[in-house]
C-alpha cells in the first residue's frame, strides 16, 4: 500500500530555484533507500539523488553543489532542493522508494507519478 506523491515542479528561468517534494504513504519498512529520478523524452532515466534511513546520501555528478536531497522521517517526506537551475536540468522528476540495498542496486520498488521541471535559457 505505498504510494509516493511528488509536488513543487514548475517552469523557472535559468539560475532559479524550485524544491521538489514526495510524501510518502504506506509502511515501506525501517531500513530504505528514497532517491530522485528524472527523465526526458528520447533519453535514459538517471538517478539524480539517494538518501538512505540512516541519511547516506550520494549524488549524480551533473547535479552535485546545487541540488541537496533530505528527508523529514516523521513527516514521511523527501525533498529535492534545486539550486542554479539549467535548461538541461529539464525534465519529469520522479521519487522512488525501495529496500537499503537500493542504494547501492538502484532497483526501487515504489514511484511516485513524476512532478515536471522546466528550465528556460
């Protein structure tokens, strides 16, 4: 029964800032690993962010010094706080769920049904 539920998305100018959120429903056990995922039409998903129960975190390259994922465990929620925002950071951000060892597999169990991201030049 988990459900994940992303807001915030929205069309800023480069350089901008938007802070993304997922609630999650559901009991998806004491030990997880919650991360970000975006996508674009034509190309790979990529991870963006992971965060784990005991808050190890690792993030992609391309968006490391501008993006920061946190979590308030009581509120069941998970943020993605984007900073300097670029065209190519355009796309639908999706929140996953999954066991600890998805950290480290990067198979999630649980989506949330994406929130959009656009980013004009």
């Amino acid at each position: 029964q988990v459900q994940l539920v992303e807001s915030g998305g929205g069309s800023v100018q480069s350089g901008g800032s938007l802070k993304l959120s997922c609630l999650a429903s559901g009991d998806i056990g004491s030990s997880y690993c919650m991360g970000w995922f975006r996508q674009t039409p034509g190309q790979e998903r990529e991870g963006v962010a992971r965060i784990t129960t005991s808050n190890w975190i690792t993030y992609a390259d391309s968006v490391k010094g501008r993006f920061t994922i946190s979590q308030d465990k009581e509120k069941k929620t998970l943020y993605l706080q984007m900073n300097n925002l670029r065209p190519e950071d355009t796309a639908m951000y999706y929140c996953a769920a999954g066991p600890r060892r998805a950290y480290t597999s990067g198979v999630f169990n649980y989506w949330g049904q994406g929130t959009q991201v656009t980013v004009s030049s």
